[in-house]
C-alpha cells in the first residue's frame, strides 16, 4: 500500500439469484434461492478526484461477475464463493482484499434453517 493510498471500502449487499447449487438431485433440478455479500477493498484515490467512472471500480461489472458465476451450477458453496473471489480477482487487479459471502436461503436440513452461509476472504 502507498503512503497516503485513500482505500475504500465497496459493499454489493444482499444480492438475490434463484440457482441450482447443491450436493442434492432436486437442489439442482428444482433450485432455491441465494443472497450474496461482496465487500471490497480498494485504491480509491483517482475515482475520488476525477469523479469518473473510468477511474472507478465498477459496481455494475462486480455484479454481472456474480450473476455468471451463480448461473453455473455446484454442489458445493465453498466452490461457489472460491469462484466469484477469483472471478473479482481477475477482473480488478487492483482490488486489495475481497470478501464474499454465499447464504442458501431454506436449504434442505430436516428442520426450519433461515439459511446456510459460506464466507471466504482473500
């Protein structure tokens, strides 16, 4: 990190996919429904200055990232979340630190659950 580097913070919260994640047949036949959590970290000194796009990272891009990586389907969420972290990666070298945070919304447990999260940093 440069002296005086201005690093921000972005967070895209609760984004919502209907997917076909799961270790189970009918989790990838039938689907349900996921929130994902990015947080990023940044070099925010040029967008902060110029107030252009082009020097910004851009939300619209990180989003898409996630919507073609939940339209592949997995069994796993560790898979899942490890795919949109290297995904950001390659899209925005400049990226410092990455959060992702993958929560299956009534996932299959026997029993009443809100959700099933994996979250992974890098």
């Amino acid at each position: 990190m440069r002296e005086n580097q201005l690093v921000g913070t972005i967070e895209l919260e609760q984004m919502e996919f209907y997917a076909y994640h799961g270790c189970f047949e009918e989790e990838q036949v039938v689907g349900n429904r996921f929130l994902v959590n990015v947080t990023l970290e940044t070099d925010c000194e040029s967008a902060s200055m110029s107030d252009n796009i082009q020097d910004a990272l851009n939300y619209v891009t990180v989003y898409e990232l996630v919507r073609e990586e939940m339209r592949q389907n997995s069994h796993l969420l560790e898979h899942l979340t490890k795919r949109i972290i290297d995904s950001i990666y390659r899209m925005f070298p400049q990226v410092l630190h990455v959060k992702v945070r993958v929560s299956k919304m009534n996932p299959p447990m026997g029993g009443q659950m809100k959700s099933v999260s994996v979250t992974f940093s890098r």
